[in-house]
C-alpha cells in the first residue's frame, strides 16, 4: 500500500535467449518469451504463481487487478489462498489509465 515492496516487471520478449541477455547472470525482471511477444494465458498463469508462491513465502496477501484481456484466466482465483484476483469490468480500462485517454 505505502509502495516500499515493489515486485519484479514481467517482460516478454520473441526469443527464448535473446542476445542482448547474453551472459547476463541474474536479471532485474522476470523474462518470459513467446513468438509474437504477447501476452499468453500459459504466461499469465505461471506468473500469478509465482507471485503467490512470493507472497505465502513472506507471509502477505495481496488483491491483483487485472483488466478482461482473454490471457487472464478467470478460474486462477481457485487455486490462490495469499492473492485474490480481481477482474475489472469491460470496457473500463482508458477510463482508468490516464495515458490511454484522448
């Protein structure tokens, strides 16, 4: 809430070993790879279980809010007991993100 713990970006790239990592010993960002550089149901799923297995380690709880994009798996909430996951409705995110207004 006071914005002190900040986690890991999640970055997508095309290729699995990008050359730019190349003998990179550690990295700042959870990377994840997939051909278009999207988004994917299998990425976002791997991802909020890394976050939860983060936040039963540190013995937090959190509430992610994530917007109606078909790669967020509605039925992820079952599985988690340190992170609830909230869906924001339709149609709603330019109207939440100042920069996506026109």
């Amino acid at each position: 809430m006071t914005g002190h713990q900040k986690l890991k970006l999640l970055v997508i790239g095309r290729s699995k070993t990008p050359r730019c990592l190349k003998g990179a010993k550690s990295l700042e960002v959870n990377y994840d790879f997939n051909k278009k550089t999207w988004i994917t149901s299998e990425i976002s799923e791997n991802w909020i279980q890394k976050l939860e297995k983060h936040m039963v380690k540190k013995r937090h709880k959190c509430a992610l809010l994530l917007d109606n994009s078909p790669a967020h798996l509605k039925e992820i909430n079952q599985k988690l007991k340190n992170v609830t996951v909230f869906y924001l409705p339709p149609n709603t995110i330019s109207k939440l993100r100042p920069m996506d207004q026109e």
